[in-house]
C-alpha cells in the first residue's frame, strides 16, 4: 500500500518523467527524419576513385534537400543485389544496369547524366598500335579484355553487339575472352601486350592520357568512327549513364533529389569533381532494351 508521501512523490515526478519521455520520442522521430539518403554510384575504376570523384555530389544533394545523403560505391555485379537489400535507394549506374533494375526491382530512371561530350556514350575497341589489328575481322583468334560480363555497358554490350551485327561472336570466335576488375587493366594489359585488344567505355582512355598513364598514340582504335563525337569510339551511341530510384522510396525526397540533380551547373563544384556537366530529364531507354532482348542478355537472358 503506498503512503501519501510516495503518492506526493509520484505526483510530482509524472510531469518530469512526461517531459524526459517526450523528449526521447522527439530525438527518436528527428533521428527517423533525417536518416541517410543512400546514392549508389557504379565503380567500374574502383570504390576509391568513385568516393573521390562523387563525394562532392553528395554534399550538394544533402545541402539542398536538408537531410544526409552517404554516397555508397558499388561494382556492376554487386549493384542488383545491393539495391534490392535497400542499399542504395537511388542508384547513379550504366543504362544496361539501368534497365535490369527497373525490370527485376521496379527501379524507376530519373535523370540521364551529361558530360561535354552529351547525354550519349559508346564503346571503344582498342588494339596496341603496330600489331596488324585495326578492323573487327582481325579479332578472330585473339585473345581480348572486357569489363564485367553482361553487365557492363560501354566495356561489354555495346562492343558485343557492333561485333556480332559483323557476325563474330566474341565467345566463340577469340581464342581468349575474359573479364578485368577495372576498366584501366584492360588498357595497361593491352599497351603491354598481354592481351591483343580490349572493351572499354568512351571517354577512359583521354582521361588516363590525361592522368600520364598511356599515350593515345600507343593504340589503335578498331572499327573507329570519326564524326562530331569529341571521344574515340568504335560502337554507335547510347544513352549515358542513368540514375534510377527504388519503388520503395518517399516521393517528396525522390522528387528533391530528381530537382537538386536538374538544377546542378557545370560551374557548381559538385559537377567539376565528377567532370560532368549536368543532369538531363531521363533519356528513353528502349533502344538499348531492345538490343539486350535481341543479344539474349541480363534481364532477358
């Protein structure tokens, strides 16, 4: 049985126990509101390269949507797996990752990345120079370098699919055909000629001329096609890269990001670290949807 002076007590505790418990609950629901923002970006150079050259977005996005946005790198094979496990609610990736998320997780594409170069890509074949391979005919036989398998865009579909509209079949007809960790390897392993050729994205090899890595006049480009495009390329041209959005994802913070990405200049810092120009309102995909239909690859294996 209480007494009256436990009673007094309680009493006179309850306002201060309300107060410390509403206080919790506020710190609980803040802490809720302002979780992280995941923004997965594809690594095909690495996690550390990507972290530096896209961390600067991510402190863009978080100042003007006034919430934390973690920049989470990721690797073509992992990113399926990775963003249907919840981590990455938004995913900057190539169109070929692009469109299997939206096919087997509901992804849904929000912008299209630019460059100097536009809103389009392609994929360069390169040879060393002097070694008598300058034209897709002369692959047969040879032992070649590409990216992730099935996967990759620019360092695999779109190379696969400008070879076989030539009747060669990259798995059947090079006496050696495997896979790199980045996109650099295939480059260095055929300046040193341990491979005969390689499948890379447009756009690397300047930028590793550029880093002194190689010199443009160490290779040859097969299949090169010269127009108005600024970068070498072998392969017609795509969309660029492409960032989708979880299904699962509060539309007011989708429809932030989607603004804060289309508002981003060339003169923002953000978009110089990641040498980019801007985002795009998304480009349509179903070119390359049809040409992954017609090569039998992921999602329509």
């Amino acid at each position: 049985m209480k007494t009256s002076k436990s009673i007094m007590l309680t009493t006179k505790m309850a306002p201060k126990l309300i107060t410390v418990t509403a206080l919790i609950f506020f710190v609980f629901v803040a802490g809720l509101s302002q979780a992280d923002v995941t923004f997965g970006v594809q690594a095909p150079r690495g996690n550390a390269k990507a972290l530096k050259k896209w961390s600067e977005m991510g402190k863009y996005l978080a100042i003007s949507i006034g919430q934390p946005v973690k920049i989470v790198p990721l690797k073509p094979n992992k990113t399926v797996d990775a963003v249907k496990a919840g981590k990455a609610q938004f995913m900057l990736s190539n169109p070929v990752l692009a469109v299997i998320l939206n096919k087997k997780n509901g992804s849904t594409p929000i912008a299209t990345m630019a460059k100097k170069s536009g809103h389009k890509f392609a994929g360069v074949i390169l040879s060393k120079k002097g070694s008598g391979i300058t034209n897709a005919s002369h692959l047969k036989g040879k032992k070649v370098m590409a990216f992730k398998f099935k996967k990759s865009a620019a360092a695999y579909v779109f190379q696969v699919k400008h070879l076989k509209d030539q009747g060669i079949d990259p798995h059947k007809d090079f006496a050696l055909f495997k896979e790199a960790n980045k996109q650099d390897d295939i480059v260095l392993a055929v300046k040193k000629g341990i491979i005969d050729a390689g499948f890379v994205k447009t756009g690397l090899m300047e930028s590793m001329a550029k880093e002194k890595k190689i010199s443009m006049s160490d290779f040859t480009i097969i299949d090169q096609i010269s127009d108005d495009f600024p970068l070498v390329r072998s392969t017609q041209l795509y969309p660029s890269w492409t960032v989708t959005v979880a299904p699962t994802v509060n539309a007011d913070v989708i429809a932030k990001i989607k603004s804060t990405l289309l508002k981003l200049s060339p003169s923002d810092s953000a978009s110089k670290k990641a040498k980019i120009v801007r985002f795009v309102e998304p480009v349509d995909l179903n070119s390359l949807t049809n040409t992954l239909k017609e090569l039998h690859l992921p999602p329509f294996e």
